[in-house]
C-alpha cells in the first residue's frame, strides 16, 4: 500500500505528533494500518534515534502481524522496530526481564496457568496469569526500568483500545508518563468483552474518559477499506442496531453480500457449510472464516469438517493446546525415566481442566490428580498406558513419541480429544525438530531440547493467544473474531446456543454479532438453525430479493484490498 | 563500552583467571604467562566470528582435560542506549563500588538516586565450549548467562546478529597492510557493500587493464612469435588463416577482479628523492604503523573495546608510544597487550595488568591499584620509571639507589665475563632502585616499590643498609621485611662503597682508585698512597660517592680475577633468594 492510497483523515492520523491521540473509526477504516503508517512515520523521521522502538499492544498479535505481513514494502525498512505483543505477554517480558530489580527476586515463582490455577488452587508461591499486569506496573515504576522504558518506546499503540480494562489502562497510563505518545485505536461499536470482563473495568467509560484527556481526536468514520464499496459494514451497522429492515440490509442481500440459509438441521449443517466453501473458492476468493458459537459446537464442527476432509486451522482454546503439549512430553520424560507416572497423570488432569470451559474442575481431573476414585476401568487403561510408554522407550525415541501421541486416544475419555490431536501433531513435528537439533548427542540432549521446545510453545499459547495463520480456512468462536479478515465469513448459529439473559435490542450480543459480520470482505453467510434465538431470528424473516450479478468483481482475487 | 569483569575458565593455560579492569588494560608479564591467551579469550566472547567454524582443537582445553566446560564471560559496560536497546531484556545491573554483579534488587519504597549511583546497567555475555567426544570436535556459543541454567544443561544463545552490535575490533599486526585481498581490510573500510563511487573506479580500472593488456598482441613481433607458435596448430584447431592477435590475448590473472585486487600493494612515498616504493620495502616499522592506524581507522573503533596483542613488535618506540596513546584516547577500553614494558608510559598504574606463571604451570593476573594515598603516588612514579623495564622479569631486586644498583650490575658483568657466572637476567631477576625518583634517600622508598612490585606478582628481593642507630634500623628491616619477600640486608655499618672495597687488598685498592681518576679525570681529596687500612677504605669510600658516584667504574678498574667480596656473596645470596622468604645477613 503506497501513501497515497491513504484517505486524507488517515495521512492526519499518521502524521499526529501530540502526546495522546484517539482514532475513532469502524470495522475495516484502516485504523491499524494507520498505527503501522504512524510507527514507519515516526521512526523515519529526524527525531527517531537509533534506539528508539515502536511498542504496539493489542488483544491477538496474529491480527496485527496479519495486516503488518499484507501492508507490504511501506514498512520493510521499520518492521524490526515494530514490536508487537500482547498484552500479558508485554508485561511477562518486562516481569521476566527486570522483575528482579524490583523486589520480585532473582528466582520468579513459576507460572501457573489458568488450568493449573482452576486445579490446584493459587498460591502466593506461584504467578498466575492475573499476577502479570500488577507486577509490570511495579516493575516498570522502579526508576531504573523507567529509564530504559522511556528510552525504548517514545510511541506506544494501543490496538482496540474500547475493550481495555484498568489495569491495560493503567499500563498505558504509566507508559505515557516514561514519555512515550499514546496512539490509541478505538471503535466502540466494537466494544465486545464488556459483558464479561465488566469487573475488571471494561466498558464505555474507558473511552469517555480518553477523549477527555486526549489532545487531538480523529475519527477515520465508517467508510470500510476491507470493504470498500461501504455495502458490508453499512449492513452490518444497521443490524447492531436491530434495524433488520434497513435498506442498507436489503442492499447486501441484493449484491449477494449477504446469504441466509433459513432453518437448516443439523444433519444439514456440513453439506451447507461445504456448499458455500466449495462456491467461495469457484469464485476466487483465498480466504474463508467460519465463526460459531461457543467452543464446544465449534470444536465438535471442526471434528465433522476434518472428518470430511475440509482442512482447516482450529483457533482457539489455545491454553488447552498448551497444556497438552506439556502432557505429551510429561508422558516421554516419564518414558526415559526422568518422572514419576504422577506427574504424567497430573499434566492430563491440566490438560482436561483446561479444555472445558467453566469455573468447576472437571471430575475426570480431580482423579486423575489423584484426589478421587477413578473408574476401575480408567485406572486399567491407565496401566496399560504406563506400561506402554516403558516398553516403547525401549524401543527408542520415535516410538516413545508415538506412543505419548496416542496416549489421550488410548484413555478412552470421551472429551477433549480434538485438541490433543492438534497438539499430537504440534508435538511431533517439536520432536522431530529436537532429534535433528540434537543430532547424535546423547538421548539426553534430545529431551533437553524437547522441554525448550515445549515449553517455549506452552508460554506461546497462553501469552499470545493465537496460533492461526495465512491458513485458507479458519474455524473459531464469535469471541475470537475480532482483528481478523476474510473474503467470507460463515456465521454458524445451532439451536443449543445460550445467548446469556440479554433481551431485546441486545446490546452487547448486537456488537459481537457485528464485529463477526464486518470480519468479511466480500460475503457473510448466515446460516440459521430450525427455531434460531431471539438475537439472530429477524434474519429469517429477511425478504428473499433478487440477485443482482455483479459481473468482474467475482473473478478478482481478493485479499490484497489492504 | 568497557569490559568491566572478566572471568577466564578451563582456557588454555589459564585454570581460572578474573579480572575487573579500572578502565584501560596495559597486558604484560612473563613468557608463557598468557598475553595472547587473554586476548584470544576476549576475542571469542566478543567477537561474532569467533563461533563460525566448530572448533577441532582440543589444546583449548586446559591441560587437555575435555570433561570440563571452556567459559568465558564478560561483564560490558558503558553500553550506551543503543546497545542497551539492543539487548533491553538481557540487562543486568553491577555494584561499580563492590565491582560485583547485582542478583537482585529488594523494593524500592524508599530507593533513591543516590543508592542507584554505584549501580550500572551492565550486559553479560559467556562463551563456552564443551567437548563432544563422538564428534571430536568442541560445540562453541556465547550465552546470556542472565537466563541460561548451565546445571540443567539449558543455555540461551546470543543470535550472531545480536553479537555484531558489539563494537569490538582485534588489531591484527599479522598480514599485510593496505590490502585489497579476500579479508578485504581496505575495500571494508571503504564499505564497498554501499554505494560508493569506490566500486564504479574498480570497473574503471577493470576494464583499463584489460585493454591494454589486450593491446600486447598488437605488437608486430610478437604477433609474429605467436604466429610461430601456432603454426603446427591450424589445422588440428581449425583456426584456418585467423590472426594470431584474433585468437590470443592477454589478461591479467586470467582477468579475474580477486586476482588482481591481490596483487595490488601500496606503495607509499615518504620523500620524493626515494619516490614510490613498496610498503614492504620501507621496513617492519612502516608496514606495523600502517596497521595500527588501519585498526584505528575502522567505524567501530570509536567507543569500541579494541583487543591489541603484541603491540610494538617491529616499531620504534616512540612510534608505538604516539600508537598506544592514540589508541588508549580513541577506544572506549583498549587492551593492549605488549612486551615493551616502556609503552606503559601511555597508562596509569592501576591500569596494569601482569600475568605471571608458577614453575608448576598455574598462571596469575596481577594489577595495580589506583593510587589513595600520597604514599602511593609516589611509587606510582616509580612505577613508570623503574618497574617497566622489568615488566617480564620474574623477581626483581629493589636496592637504595642508583649507585647500588650499579655496581651490583657491573659485577655481576665482570663475573660473568670472568668466570662465566650467569647474568641476574639469565634469571629473569631485575634490578630495580627505589632512590633514582625519589629525593628521600631511598630506604623509606624500598617498602612503597616493593608492596607495588609484589602486587604486580613480582617475587620481591630488597637490599638495605644496617644503619648504625640500632632502634632505627629495626625498623626498617621490619618494614621491609613486611613489604618484600626476602631482605638482603649488608653487614653492620656498611653501605654499598664499603661493600664495593671489602676483601680488596690496599695495593688493589690504590691502583684501581689511580686507574678511575684518570679515566675520568678526576682527583681523590687524599692521597691513596699515604693511608692504609681501614683509614683508606673511609677515605676511599667517601671518594667514590664523589663525582656523582664512582661506583661501577672502580668495580670495572678492579683487576681480572679480583672481586668485592660482599658484592659477590650478595650476588650469589640473590640468585638463591628468587626461592625463598625472610631476612638474609650478609
């Protein structure tokens, strides 16, 4: 992207110099490809000083290194001055890095996942994931870090600004004071974890209160450069504010920027959302989404999809990922000797802790922790497993990876199986990875990779959230859409889906079903279950209007619109 | 930037060696005590080509012992904020006054700028070698040891690009200077990778050899020649009636830009009745200033720490000292490493660093302290006149003064001459003498030279008067005795003249007094010929302090085969003392 395909409100954005800037703007505006332009301008410019780096914080890093990827040449010369984190990974770093200089001493307490947290109750002798943005903050205070801090980062962007809570806030408060600019990007139609992290201080008044303290506000308006003939982001605006009659509505039905498939079964389900895929990819377009509603149906979906041979990357439940990994090679260091079976069962009650959502650890962990009875028939199967993981030991490496891979499956648990055969394949493409790392030394240099390896891809997982890239077909719930793009989004609504107490105009579920539908680029698909809730029902009742054939726009590759 | 700790580990001939620089580091010592070691040592912590090829060598490995680890780690500071931001994660912070690495900070309620003054952000770096017996070769890296875990075998390795941010620069006086060749000196300086016009001017020249070297064959002759030549080849080559000026060139090796950028040397006009001559030609010295100053040259000398070993080699030295001086002025740490002891005119006292070696093997660092007291600086003078000269020595004999000394030197001269008795030097022993710069007479001088030279490593010798009052000369032995290892001490009521004239016969005595006079023109207050005993050898003595001291003369004027015979005992008491501890009466 050149310059001059910036919109003149965007070159402003850019070019702003003021201590605290608001850029406003809707779903696909541009505003991160603004930051990205504004971190180039900034570190080109005569003032940037050799040092000096870009911080740019935000909720899914995958997202922001999406559009920096597709944003081409402008920023080749700065993008090792660009860095990107999230941000409970930003605040590990410094925690990691400086934490020792102030008071946290030279040995941190080892992190405890969320999983691990649910299972095994907190302790002051462990850092949990929402230990991490306190520390940050004690660690950045200490003057000597303050300096490096104001040194390193004279701007700082915060993507998706609406949804921060106090503590992100406080953060980006401190940040300010090291001296750094604050460019914050913000669309509060957006605003989607408001429902459930209203505890922490998410909500309307975050942006409120910046405008007030801001000292220059831009707002980029609605006009949408994912999809720039405005159709999709008008619809989808009309639709947040329940106005399903709108004509904006009937315009995208009618230039085949919106489907509606009425009533499907779920017997129906897959031939519908292969029909639509199939016809997506007849048409040119690269990359699809497919967005359902909670972990569970979407999991159970892409277990159906890979069974009919649709490959996909499932996003999220990124912990679980994690934790299997870490039972994996908990299962091949018990193989070569070096712990306990204990240790091995306690890694697959994480594991099935952190797979199912919910504040109650599930039953299953609880014995397998080894503070319940297990079936009888567990516990054997559970022997065999031990045993096998000793005798394929023996066998060598290769086959003590095997065997780790196949452990869950073996178990006969009938949950969480689809994300450790994810992690299954992760790991034993990190095994193979170790073997050839640790070449012909020593099987113990081979298992001191594969912890690295590990465990560097377990703190991946749980700081950055996402693994999900360049991949045609991404599979994820509504909750996780935010910051992505595609050619076109499938929205999967099933009968069992739980909407929470919300009543009509539905105001939170308005904006999440609205940042899912300003996700595409050229279509949304809606796909309707037999009696839909009461939040997606007015699709059914849209009018059936005729098509109109947009000739030349369906052959174009997409994908490149940014 | 500035190495502000260095620890060497299981390298070469070094076991164990740490060192905390004061700022600037003068590297001297015995042969074999390990110079270059130290700085091979820096070089691959430093260094981003150190670990490019595995190593092969198990002689790193000190007394080939390949259980252990090779380490190497250094502590940098004064990193400046661009090699801060570079390695913003892996800072760590140092006690400048305890000079020791900060684990951890405790909060910070109250902390405050004042505490925060001893306390610098510090980068740390180790090199490490292990060897792999299957492979039979070493696996090298350099490693964050903030993060690395060397008992669970975990290491974090610095990426190569990370370890060319270091600005380090090894002045390498090996090679030829000004040279275009593979390791491309000069074509780096010139930065031939950007745009330069320096390239265009290569093609330029490029092209001009080539066409005049093609224009050889229009030699008539010698298209004739090559006609001769070709001849009986016509027809097996098909060449049919061609010219041999169509079929023949030449090039200049074999027209390959490498080739010839390698056989191009500087020449070098320094005074236009000699014109140009090959840099070679003008001698070691021009060749070694050309590289110095090549190093000095380089973009990443300024601020660097610059690693120099066997500075000096083949210059003069009031060349090599203008180098050193420059270099100590340019580079953020110079570590210059030398065998000229005189160089260290150029350093501060405390900027010493002298490695010595055991007769076991076992090697030493040894350095000096910055000066507190007045006491100190003084020795601080002596220091730079007396003790570099010895800097390579092994012990060294501190005596009063500058007449002790030489007639101490000049018998042992005539003994070995005589009787083949092996010089102090063949020893390694130096004679020192602590009166030369300063006007206190010397025996109050002995103790400060002596704590100076015994924390440079030296084994420490001194040679005092017996005063004749009996509290004070006590004293003195006991200083001494507390500053050297051994205290030589003459005979009650002799000084160096009466030791210079004992056991000499009045005759030896009376010619060798008529002998000096006349040599040097100079005339004794009394006549030799008109006292004996014991009143010739008072009046005696007291004219050879005379004239400036007649010392060494009179021992030269003394017969083949005659010797003092305190000098002689002292001598030999020397060459045992090297060894030994406590007071020795002569």
């Amino acid at each position: 992207m050149k310059w001059e395909d910036l919109t003149p409100d965007q070159q402003q954005a850019v070019m702003a110099t003021e201590p605290r800037v608001i850029v406003f703007g809707g779903a696909g505006s541009g505003k991160t490809t603004v930051a990205l332009w504004g971190a180039r301008h900034f570190l080109r410019s005569p003032n940037a000083k050799p040092w000096h780096r870009v911080l740019f914080l935000t909720f899914s890093r995958t997202a922001v290194r999406e559009i920096a990827r597709r944003s081409g040449r402008a920023l080749t010369d700065v993008r090792e001055k660009v860095e990107i984190h999230t941000f409970h990974a930003f605040a590990n770093r410094m925690v990691t890095a400086f934490g020792r200089y102030a008071g946290l001493g030279r040995d941190l307490p080892p992190f405890r996942s969320d999983a691990e947290g649910k299972l095994l109750g907190k302790s002051a002798r462990h850092l949990s994931y929402d230990d991490l943005l306190p520390l940050a903050l004690k660690v950045i205070r200490t003057p000597r870090v303050r300096d490096l801090v104001g040194q390193r980062w004279p701007l700082v962007v915060c993507d998706e600004f609406q949804d921060t809570d106090n503590e992100q806030w406080e953060l980006l408060v401190e940040l300010a004071a090291c001296g750094a600019r604050l460019l914050m990007l913000a669309d509060p139609n957006q605003m989607i974890y408001a429902a459930f992290l209203g505890d922490r201080g998410v909500g309307p008044h975050r942006v409120e209160g910046a405008i007030e303290t801001a000292d220059h506000v831009i707002d980029l308006g609605a006009p949408s450069h994912r999809d720039p003939t405005n159709v999709i982001p008008a619809m989808a605006a009309a639709i947040r504010r329940r106005e399903f009659d709108h004509e904006a509505v009937e315009a995208a039905l009618r230039g085949d920027r919106l489907r509606v498939h009425r009533a499907v079964p779920d017997d129906d389900l897959l031939a519908k959302i292969r029909q639509e895929v199939d016809d997506a990819w007849n048409r040119g377009h690269r990359s699809i989404g497919i967005f359902g509603h909670s972990n569970r149906s979407v999991a159970e979906l892409s277990a159906s999809l890979f069974a009919m041979g649709l490959d996909h990357v499932l996003v999220g439940l990124p912990e679980a990922h994690g934790e299997a990994l870490a039972a994996l090679e908990a299962a091949c260091q018990f193989g070569a000797g070096h712990v306990d079976f204990e240790q091995v069962r306690l890694r697959l009650a994480v594991f099935l802790t952190a797979s199912i959502r919910g504040s109650t650890v599930p039953e299953l962990a609880l014995g397998l922790k080894g503070a319940t009875t297990l079936p009888p028939s567990l516990v054997e199967r559970l022997n065999n497993v031990q045993r096998g993981l000793q005798q394929s030991a023996a066998d060598g490496v290769e086959n003590l990876v095997n065997a780790a891979m196949n452990l869950w499956p073996s178990l006969g648990i009938a949950a969480a199986n689809r994300p450790w055969n994810q992690a299954a394949r992760t790991f034993g493409a990190l095994a193979r990875q170790a073997q050839r790392r640790a070449r012909a030394r020593e099987t113990d240099a081979f298992f001191t990779e594969l912890a690295r390896s590990v465990s560097d891809q377990r703190t991946e997982t749980l700081f950055e959230g996402d693994g999900a890239t360049g991949k045609s077909i991404q599979l994820m719930n509504f909750h996780q859409t935010k910051g992505r793009e595609a050619d076109v989004v499938i929205l999967v609504y099933r009968d069992a889906d739980w909407f929470g107490r919300e009543q009509e105009p539905f105001p939170t579920n308005s904006r999440l079903l609205y940042v899912s539908l300003t996700r595409a680029r050229q279509r949304n698909i809606v796909i309707l279950p037999p009696t839909p809730h009461a939040l997606v029902a007015p699709f059914a009742d849209l009018p059936a209007v005729a098509v109109a054939p947009a000739p030349g726009r369906q052959q174009v590759p997409t994908g490149t619109s940014i | 930037m500035k190495i502000r700790y260095a620890r060497i580990t299981h390298f070469r001939g070094f076991e164990q060696l740490e060192f905390r620089p004061h700022d600037h580091v003068f590297v001297v010592g015995q042969p074999g005590a390990g110079r270059s070691d130290l700085i091979e040592a820096l070089w691959r912590v430093l260094s981003p080509d150190s670990t490019r090829f595995p190593l092969s060598e198990d002689l790193d490995f000190h007394k080939r012992d390949l259980s252990k680890r090779i380490e190497i780690e250094v502590v940098l500071g004064e990193l400046g904020p661009e090699i801060e931001q570079a390695f913003l994660d892996r800072l760590e912070y140092w006690d400048t006054e305890q000079g020791s690495l900060v684990e951890e900070i405790d909060l910070p309620d109250e902390e405050e700028s004042e505490d925060d003054g001893s306390l610098e952000r510090v980068l740390r770096l180790c090199y490490r070698a292990v060897w792999e017996h299957d492979q039979q070769q070493a696996r090298d890296w350099v490693d964050f040891p903030k993060f690395s875990d060397p008992d669970a075998d975990d290491y974090k390795r610095v990426p190569r690009d990370l370890r060319g941010e270091i600005p380090v620069a090894l002045v390498n006086t090996a090679g030829t200077a000004l040279s275009f060749g593979a390791r491309g000196d000069l074509r780096q300086l010139v930065g031939a990778d950007q745009q330069t016009d320096f390239s265009a001017t290569l093609d330029q020249m490029m092209h001009g050899i080539e066409d005049l070297a093609a224009k050889l064959v229009q030699s008539k002759d010698l298209a004739g020649a090559l006609d001769r030549i070709l001849e009986p080849l016509r027809v097996p080559l098909g060449l049919g009636k061609k010219a041999a000026n169509e079929i023949i060139r030449f090039a200049p090796e074999g027209g390959s830009l490498a080739g010839i950028l390698r056989g191009l040397q500087a020449t070098v006009k320094l005074r236009d009745e000699l014109g140009f001559l090959p840099l070679a030609r003008h001698g070691s010295t021009l060749t070694g200033l050309f590289q110095t100053a090549r190093a000095l040259a380089g973009p990443d000398s300024k601020g660097a720490v610059v690693l120099v070993d066997d500075f000096g080699e083949g210059l003069d030295l009031d060349a090599a000292l203008h180098l050193a001086s420059t270099l100590r002025q340019r580079a953020g740490q110079v570590w210059l490493s030398t065998r000229v002891g005189a160089l260290g005119q150029c350093f501060r006292p405390e900027e010493f660093l002298r490695l010595t070696v055991a007769s076991d093997g076992s090697r030493a660092a040894h350095s000096g302290q910055p000066p507190t007291t007045k006491a100190e600086r003084i020795a601080a003078r002596h220091l730079h006149l007396q003790i570099l000269p010895a800097v390579s020595a092994k012990s060294v004999v501190i005596v009063e003064g500058p007449h002790d000394r030489a007639a101490l030197a000049t018998a042992a001269m005539k003994l070995h001459a005589e009787e083949g008795i092996p010089l102090l030097a063949a020893q390694r022993i130096a004679l020192l003498d602590a009166g030369a710069a300063d006007q206190s007479g010397g025996h109050t001088a002995i103790p400060r030279l002596a704590q100076l030279a015994r924390r440079l490593g030296f084994h420490v010798i001194a040679v005092v008067d017996w005063d004749r009052d009996a509290a004070i000369a006590q004293q003195s032995l006991t200083d001494n005795l507390a500053s050297a290892h051994v205290v030589i001490r003459w005979p009650q009521g002799y000084a160096i003249e009466r030791a210079i004239l004992s056991g000499l016969d009045d005759g030896v005595i009376r010619t060798a007094l008529k002998d000096v006079a006349q040599a040097l023109a100079v005339t004794p207050d009394f006549d030799p010929a008109a006292v004996s005993g014991a009143e010739l050898m008072k009046r005696s003595a007291k004219f050879l302090k005379s004239s400036g001291g007649l010392h060494a003369p009179f021992v030269e004027a003394l017969p083949k085969g005659v010797h003092s015979a305190l000098l002689r005992k002292c001598l030999d008491e020397l060459r045992t003392a090297i060894t030994k501890t406590g007071h020795v009466q002569l």
